[in-house]
C-alpha cells in the first residue's frame, strides 16, 4: 500500500501521471476512512448491544472477573504443559505414520495390493468417526480388556487416539501433495535409471511435502486444540484444571484463561502458516507483490 | 477512539444500572400459598436434575417416579407446597449448566450438590436435605482394601468426577502423591475405574454402595470419611440467586420426614468401615 509514494512535482513526471497519482491517494484516504469509520461503528454497536444487555452485569461478574483470572491462571498453566507435551509427542508420530500410510496408498506395486486397501479402508473408517467417540473407545475399551502387557496410563492412550484420528486426516493431506507432483518428474526419474521407490523418495517427496506445509500447519492448530479433548480420559490438561475451577467457584472465567492460553500458540502458528503460503505463491510465480 | 469507548462503558454501565434496578421489588412477608409463590411457570412446580439421573437418587433414569431418594424428597417438598404430582414438571439440567448465570428454566434443581461458600454467592441454595459422607471404592481384592488411614491412602492413584466435592475431598484432605484423575461424570470415572486406570474412586457414600452392590462387581466400600454431620458437607436444592421460593421451600423441608425417606431409599453405610479424618 505504501509503497511508491511518488513525489509530487518531481519534473520527470507527466501531469497525465501526476493527476493518476494524485487521484490514487484520493481513493486510499477515502477507503481508509470508510474502513475505519464502518470497523468503528459495528464493532461500537456490538459492544453497545452487549454491554446494555439485562445480563451484562452477571455476564462480566462470572466471565470476565480479574481475581478469578489471577487465582485459576496457575494452575491452568501446569495443565496447559501437558497439552503441549501431548499434542507434540502426537504430532510427530502423526506426521511419521500419514506419511508411511500416504506413500503406501500412491504405491503401484501390485503385490502392495492389500495393504493399499488396508490403508483405504484406515482412512474411510477412522476420518469418519468422530474423535471424542475414538477416544472412548481406546481410552476405556482397549484397557478394559486387561491384556498382559498393554500399557494402561492415560496419557498413552490419549496421545494413541490423536494418532489414529489425525494420521487419517493428514494422510490425505501429503496425498494430495503427492499427487500434485506432475507425472513427468516420476516418468524422468525413471528414465535415470531411479527405481519406483527411489523416485519416490528422492524425486516426488521432496516436492510434495513442501507443497503441503501449509495445510499441514493448520491440521497442527487443529490438533492443539484437540488435545483438550483428552481429558475425558482423566487427565488434568488446560481444560480440566478451568473446568475444575470454575465448578468449585462457579465462575466462568477460569475457561477464557485456558482459551487464551492456546490462543498464544495457536495464532502466532497461524500467521507463520499464512506467511508460507505467501513465500510459496512468490516463489512458484503464482502471485507477485 | 479511547474516548469513544469509555463513553460506550459510561453509557453501558448507567444503562445496565438502570436496567438491573426494576427486578427486585416484591421480597420480604413471603407468603407459601401455592397461588402466591412465583414460578417459572404457572400452576406447576419445575424441577431441574441431571439425565441420566442414577440409583439411589432416582431409580431408572426416572425422576417422576417418586422412587429414590432425591425423586421422593423432591415429591415431597412438591405436596408441602400444595402440588400434586400431576403439578410437577421435570427439565434436564447438566449440572454445569444450573449455575450458568441466565434466567433459569427450573424453579429448582435437585442433583446431590453440595452447599459450598463460593457457590451460594452465585446461586441459593435450600437447607441441606441429606448430610454427605465421602467413601472410598475400590476392587476388594486390590491392595488399596487394606488401607485404615489416611496417610496410606495417599500413595494410590485416586479419581472422581469433575465438580464434585469428592474432588476437592481428595485434593484438600487426602492430597495424593500422583495427581487424581478427574471425569467429566461419575459414568466415565467408572468406567476407567473398571478398566482398572486407577486405584479408588471417591463418591459420596450412597452412590459408592449402589456401585459396589449393583454396577461394578468385585469392587467394594473399602471406607467412608466422616465429612458429613451439621457442620459437614450437604446437599442442597439450587434456586437462581435471589429467588424467594427458596424461604418456602425450606420451610417445606423442614415439615417433612427426611429421616424416614432417607432410611426408605439409601443404604445407612454402618458396614463401611470409618476413616477417621485429621
């Protein structure tokens, strides 16, 4: 927006350009202040219908309270560890198994037939299911069955259940990057003298999963709200230790300490998901600015 | 633009002022004549509790049956009143939604929670109608059985469900080595308990018997903590902060034979051993 602000009477201009110019400013000023005078007024007329609601007084008393905010902050914050922890120890595995899952669906090998249809099938059944129901099952079922040796801790089988949710997920997501990798550079590998896997691996990989970082971020974001979910398994993760709190208080503002603490995570890797999408876009020519 | 908003506060604030200010005339010489009580609705008593409701406070997920301890308690307070059972209405109310700050849907709710101070600031609560005692729940042939005091008890892996004074019982006064677990509800927290997750549950007494008695086999009331008795922990009918019907209904509480119900529908815990608290 502000780049090329040409000089007003600068001699080398034409006035044909310096009137162009001239009229340009013109139009920013005015969407400028149109922008801020309808961001002004609706944001003004929303906090107007709020704040004279009949209800405002109780709503600020039990969601925006500053000493329930101080005295629940933290405990969340210990809670809030373990959801960083388990949604980093899920990420990686999720990334590691989508990707073997992803490659043995764009195999063609025909003696990989079934395990291709086993990877399908994975994929249809598990993206279906929602994950809170997944959780249930893992977290209660599977423990419940007391088999020698099946670990029994929470935190495993929570961590277990966002793997097998999101690896369904993210499967399709590096598919998608391996797919939009042109035929030809598998065709040209193989013409070196590159084996199937070896193209694979060191020809359309590479292209692929750069092509898809960005939606891989954002299935991240995902997964790090959804860590929330584990504590339905009993663990006391950011959500827990709020809901906790504000069932001994009932007050409700314990809930917007926990909301802000994934916000701080989850915006900033939002706008670097944004930014690797623009880099990307300059880089393949599709937009210039 | 800082200007702007704080006049929009100004504004907000004097307008809510003046909009809270007209609620709170009739008070005070409250009359019980049923015709004279106000209601969330005309001519009927509306109670709220939890779905699904469990034995031995509500007997088959029923609340209209009049069977179980809170379903006849509450019918009960319904007839001091002046209803008849036609009269009463039943809503579901999820125990975190009953303190939602909001016009309420039910005149009361009734859902075994406990009167605590920070919670009557929120919300009114009746005179207690059953005084709680914590008890303890383990496998009968698991290690946590043998345990006399509290202080053994703190090695083991305990849980409860979310909210529930049981919770705080186990952080404040047991204060376990491992941190509890905590369910969203008392189905989930067996569950995990049958699945062998955790040493104990902690649940109110009542509900512990009908777990070892009826639901989870092989589990047992390895001991009851006496946190009940008049200075205790109670449980309490929940009215929106303010709500005058609350008068008349402890005055209905108090006209009726909560002992005699009480020996009807809960079970009277003396086979569980005591864990003195210290």
């Amino acid at each position: 927006m502000t780049e090329a602000e040409a000089p007003r009477h600068s001699p080398g201009i034409s006035p044909g350009r310096a009137r162009r110019l001239a009229f340009q400013r013109a139009q920013r000023r005015r969407s400028l202040s149109i922008g801020a005078i309808s961001t002004i007024v609706v944001f003004g007329t929303v906090a107007l219908v709020v704040v004279n609601s009949p209800g405002w007084e109780a709503v600020k008393e039990s969601f925006f309270s500053w000493e329930d905010f101080k005295a629940s902050f933290p405990e969340i914050l210990s809670g809030f560890a373990t959801n960083v922890r388990i949604f980093l120890i899920a990420e990686v595995l999720i990334l590691f198994v989508a990707l073997v899952l992803a490659v043995i669906r764009n195999s063609r090998s025909p003696l990989l037939t079934p395990l291709r249809l086993g990877a399908t099938a994975y994929v249809d059944v598990i993206r279906g299911i929602p994950t809170i129901i997944l959780l249930y099952l893992f977290g209660f079922g599977i423990p419940a069955l007391r088999l020698q040796g099946v670990p029994n801790s929470q935190e495993f089988w929570a961590i277990t259940t966002l793997v097998v949710s999101y690896s369904a997920y993210v499967t399709e997501v590096y598919r998608a990057g391996i797919e939009s990798v042109h035929e030809s550079q598998r065709a040209a590998a193989r013409s070196l003298g590159l084996t199937s896997g070896q193209s694979m691996r060191f020809v359309v990989l590479p292209q692929a999963v750069r092509r898809v970082i960005p939606p891989l971020l954002n299935d991240f974001v995902a997964l790090q709200k959804d860590s929330a979910l584990v504590a339905l398994l009993g663990v006391q993760e950011a959500f827990r230790k709020a809901q906790i709190y504000v069932a001994e208080t009932f007050n409700f503002t314990a809930y917007l300490a926990a909301a802000l603490l994934f916000l701080l995570l989850t915006i900033p890797l939002a706008r670097f998901t944004d930014y690797l999408i623009r880099r990307q876009q300059q880089r393949t020519g599709g937009i210039r600015s | 633009m800082k200007r702007y908003i704080a006049l929009i506060a100004v504004l907000g604030l004097v307008l809510a002022a003046c909009a809270t200010d007209g609620g709170d005339g009739a008070e005070s010489g409250v009359s019980c004549e049923k015709e004279n009580l106000t209601l969330v609705q005309e001519g009927v008593l509306t109670i709220g509790t939890d779905d699904p409701v469990f034995d031995p406070w509500m007997i088959d997920n029923d609340p209209s049956n009049g069977q179980g301890f809170e379903s006849a308690v509450a019918y009960a307070v319904a007839e001091e009143l002046g209803f008849t059972a036609e009269e009463v209405e039943w809503v579901v109310v999820p125990f975190n939604n009953s303190y939602a700050p909001g016009e309420k849907d039910f005149d009361f709710d009734i859902n075994q929670i406990s009167i605590t101070p920070e919670r009557d600031e929120v919300v009114d609560f009746s005179d207690g109608y059953y005084n709680a005692n914590q008890a303890l729940l383990g496998f009968a042939d698991s290690e946590i059985a043998s345990v006399t005091t509290l202080e053994e008890l703190r090695a083991f892996r305990l849980g409860a469900q979310v909210g529930t004074t049981s919770l705080d019982f186990i952080n404040d006064v047991i204060q376990p080595e491992t941190e509890p677990l905590v369910y969203d509800t008392n189905a989930d927290a067996k569950a995990a308990f049958d699945a062998g997750q955790l040493d104990g549950l902690v649940l109110d007494l009542p509900t512990a018997f009908y777990v070892s008695d009826v639901e989870i086999e092989g589990s047992a009331v390895i001991a009851q903590f006496p946190t009940g008795g008049e200075t205790g922990e109670q449980f309490g009918m929940l009215f929106e902060e303010g709500n005058p019907l609350r008068d008349c209904v402890n005055e209905a509480l108090a006209n009726i034979d909560l002992a005699a119900i009480q020996q009807e529908w809960l079970s009277d815990g003396v086979d569980a051993p005591v864990i003195a608290l210290d």
